[in-house]
C-alpha cells in the first residue's frame, strides 16, 4: 500500500498500471464458509489489476477502495473474472453508440445485537408504528446511538465515494428502509452495501440485504421482495451484467422485445391475459429451477462466458448443499452474519 501512495502522489501513471496483486484462482471457487467447490483446485494464482478510475474514498476516513480485473499470469483476461464481462459488454454496446446509466434501490434490514442472553444473536431495529414511508420511523434522527443518526455518518461516507442518495424511506417489514441513488456505472449495490456495513459496525449495528422474511419472523409485504425469497446470497452485480448482456446481444442482432407492457397487477392475470401478453412460461419457483434454466439457456450462456456462467451455476448449487442440512433458525443466524 505505501508503494501504491507514493506513485499516486507522483502521478506516475506507466508505475501504477504495473502494479498488480496476486490472488490465489481459489478465490473464485470459494464459499463463505471457506471451503472450495467440488472440481476447483486450489493451486494456482490470478493477477488482480486495479482500476484506477475507480479509485474512491472510504469505506471510511483514511482509506481508499478500488475496483480491478482478473488476469492470468501470462496478462491475458481471466475467463471467470465478471468485471471483464462488463467491460467487454459495455465495449460491445459502446460500437453501436449504445451506453447504460444504471441506478439501484437498496433494500435493507437494519438490525442491533441482541443481549448476550437471548438465543438471536440480531434483532430488528425497533420503533414505533413503522409502515411504507412513514416519517416517523426516522423520528430520532440526531439521538446518539440511534441508526437513524449512523444514517447521517454512512450518506456522508457514500458522497465522498461519488454515491449520492436521491430519496430514503421505510419499506412495509419492522426495521425495513429502502434508497435509491443516481445513476452510475463503475460502483455497484455490493459496493455501497459492504460501506454502509462497515460504518454501521463501528455503531454495533448489521445491514442485512436479507429478504425480510430471513432477516426477521414477520414477512414484508413488498412484491419485490417476496420475488427474491429463494435467493440464498445477493448478487445484484452478476444480475445487472446478465441484464446487460442480454440487452446489448438484443441491440445488436435487432431482436424484438416479446412481452408486452403491464401497467396492472401481474398476479392477477388470467391465461388468455399472459398469452396476450407474450407471457407463456412461468418464472423458476426455486433457485434449483432457477439454475436449470441459465444453464438451458445456450444464448445467455454464451453471452455470459460458458466457463464463467458454469462457475456460478457451481458455486451456487454448492451453497445449496451447505444450507440445506441446516435448520431454519441456523441457517438464518448463519447468514446474517455474512450478509
């Protein structure tokens, strides 16, 4: 790090490009609990190029993050590094005068420690007649010890990394709040979830990106939420370069869009309703489903880079069979903590 200080001091820019990390390749093929995925090896070894321009402060004072790609030892790209897929779309879209403005809401569970002598080691946030965009909710902001106050610190934290909150509110679950910022396109969800996790720590407090009805025992009544329930880990940076590649492939062949648009209730539908619609196929009930159909599905595969659309599919039947043996409660505690 003290190299990387001077040469930026320095402004030496050839330096700075040289400079690389090395990762060993089972960082790839890893799960939460440590443990590698069936078929992976551990030997072996990547070299992590930063990206410069992404450069930004935080996740908090005196610190700096960055973001960077993949490459094998001889320069060439990894086939399993995402943010080469991103790049190589946006370069793709970027031939037909294509470019993205990509902005996220982040839903989240703020969530306290529970005393040492309760079973839960988290429990929700509480206050008082929370509802959907109640103001009440945030009624002790400037209270120490309050998240509402933590909340002032992270924003803070999110603007100086170029992050700006557009709109915050409470969603439908106990301890629920939802914000959206404006669009960007070199920091994703992940990166403004694992700030806002790190600055709510030094408050002894967790942001679970959790649906609710994992986070805590009432289910939420957003739609949005409920959609996501058989997701066991969050990935809204893999989704959006799915959806990006998906879109810029549709661009560049001029393949019609084949579902029309719905202003109502999708679920009240009726058949002859979704037909009209071009709706013949139901989404996956599951993520074992879910799996099944990227792997089908030869186009997106392709889009996506086989090895690295394998990989996922991989890493995440494995994480399948390390929560499925657990029970309910510790599978939830288990999560929660990493998540």
């Amino acid at each position: 790090m003290e190299q990387v200080y001077n040469l930026l001091g320095k402004k030496q820019a050839l330096d700075i490009k040289a400079i690389t990390l090395p990762f060993t390749t089972a960082a790839l093929s890893i799960l939460a609990n440590d443990a590698m995925i069936p078929g992976a090896t551990p030997s072996g070894a990547y070299s992590f190029c930063p990206d410069w321009s992404t450069l930004r402060a935080g996740p908090i004072d005196g610190h700096v993050s960055c973001y960077g790609e993949f490459q094998e030892l001889d320069g060439s790209p990894s086939s399993l590094c995402p943010r080469t897929l991103l790049r190589k779309v946006l370069e793709k879209a970027a031939t037909q005068g294509t470019e993205f403005l990509i902005g996220f809401e982040i839903e989240f569970i703020a969530m306290d420690r529970s005393p040492d002598d309760q079973d839960s080691k988290y429990q929700t946030i509480r206050n008082d007649g929370h509802s959907w965009s109640a103001s009440r909710v945030l009624a002790d902001w400037g209270r120490e010890g309050s998240f509402s106050t933590a909340l002032d610190e992270i924003f803070d934290h999110l603007k100086a990394a170029g992050i700006i909150i557009e709109q915050l509110h409470a969603e439908a679950a106990p301890g629920q709040l939802s914000n959206r910022w404006l669009h960007v396109m070199d920091i994703g969800p992940q990166s403004t979830r694992s700030r806002g996790l790190t600055l709510a720590a030094q408050h002894r407090m967790l942001i679970s990106r959790y649906p609710p009805r994992v986070a805590i025992s009432r289910k939420s009544t957003n739609p949005s939420m409920q959609v996501l329930r058989n997701i066991p880990f969050y990935s809204d940076d893999s989704i959006s370069r799915a959806i990006l590649a998906a879109g810029t492939d549709g661009i560049l062949n001029h393949i019609e869009l084949s579902w029309g648009d719905l202003q109502g209730d999708p679920a009240s539908l009726t058949e002859t309703e979704r037909k009209d619609l071009g709706v013949t196929e139901m989404l996956p009930s599951n993520l074992e489903e879910a799996l099944g159909a990227l792997g089908a599905d030869e186009r997106l595969v392709h889009l996506l880079n086989p090895v690295l659309a394998q990989r996922y599919i991989d890493v995440k039947n494995a994480e399948i069979a390390l929560l499925t043996p657990m029970t309910a409660e510790s599978r939830r505690q288990w999560i929660l903590e990493r998540y």
